[in-house]
C-alpha cells in the first residue's frame, strides 16, 4: 500500500495498521523500521517525521490494540439482558477481533516477554487490568442475580476467562490457522459456562 501522500493523522493510523500486518506474518521482534517504511511504501526518513523512534511506533500500535480491543467488547456487551450473555458476546468479540487481527497477539505477548517496564509492556498490562476489571463487574452483578454460582471465585474466573482466549490463539498460532479460533470457542465457551455455574 502507498501511503505517500496521506496526511498526518492517516499516515500515522498507516503505520499502525502496516505493523499489525507485519507481526501476522513475523515474529514481532524482528520488525524493523526499514520493513514498515517499505509496507506503506514510503521512506524511513518520511516514517521518522512522525514517529522519532521505533518505540513510538510500538506505542501508537499498543494505544490502537487497548482501544480497538476494548471497544469491541464494550459494544458486543451492549444490549445483552444477562450476564452470562454479556459474557459470552464479550468472549466472542475477542475471539473475533483477534481473528481478524491475527498480528495483535503475536505483538502483546511480545512486549510481556521484553526485559526491563518498557512504555509499550505497561500499555499491554494496564489493557489486561482495565479487560479483567470489566470481566469482573460483569460477574459481580452475575452473582448478586443469582445467575452464576453465589460462591464463584471472580478473579479465578477472570484469569480462566481470558486464560481460555489466551489458549485458543496460542493453538491456532501454533497450527498456523487462524480460523480454527471461530470454530473451536463455541466449545471452549460451553465448558467455560458450565464451570463458573450459568444457568442458560
């Protein structure tokens, strides 16, 4: 894609969108500015006059990822009349975005692998901290229902939830087939719901 004449806001969003198709196809900590510069068709030198490093580049993807991701789930939970619809949307909507993006995860266990409390790795960890604070609220109102099991362990379940995302993309990663996470979370959801004690 040629993005040499896009303006400021768009070249940026070009760049962050040219980074996530790079890390569908190779490993995140192999990408180089060059490699970017050349995915939207342009120079290092134009890439540079609106990202003074690669680490700039890194957080612009990261700020797209936690408000992307977020947002998704947001309005996949909007209108669900229980929780465990709520969940389930928010579990689907996951799935979906990270089908759709298949270069997301590939870069967010990335940076939780780097040394060192880089800008971009607090990014990822505040996403998963503001994810698991919706994941809990949702349960809290579950239970108080009486729509999930009364003595259900919420943050277990929340690190369950997302630990069963985290699963499905590994496995798709490792076979190479994205599109395998579509087909095997209905399952993964059925036995999820079944252990936090939904009622539908």
């Amino acid at each position: 894609m040629s993005t040499k004449h896009l303006p400021a806001d768009e070249r940026r969003a070009a760049t962050v969108e040219a980074v996530v198709q790079l890390a569908a196809q190779h490993n995140p900590s192999d990408i180089t500015t060059t490699w970017i510069a050349r995915q939207m068709g342009v120079t290092q030198g134009a890439l540079f006059k609106h990202f003074p490093t690669k680490e700039a580049i890194l957080e612009a993807v990261m700020h797209w990822v936690a408000e992307r991701l977020l947002a998704r789930v947001d309005q996949a939970a909007q209108g669900c009349t229980s929780s465990l619809a709520t969940l389930q949307a928010m579990f689907m909507a996951h799935i979906d975005f990270v089908t759709e993006h298949p270069g997301v995860p590939r870069m967010l266990f990335g940076e939780l692998q780097r040394q060192g409390e880089t800008l971009p790795k607090k990014m990822v960890q505040t996403l998963i901290r503001q994810y698991r604070a919706r994941l809990q609220q949702v349960m809290e109102q579950g239970k108080a229902s009486g729509e999930l099991d009364a003595l259900l362990d919420v943050d277990a379940a929340t690190v369950l939830f997302v630990g069963s995302i985290q699963g499905l993309v590994m496995q798709s990663l490792i076979a190479g087939d994205v599109a395998r996470l579509r087909a095997d979370a209905p399952g993964v959801w059925a036995i999820y719901r079944r252990g936090i004690g939904g009622t539908q």
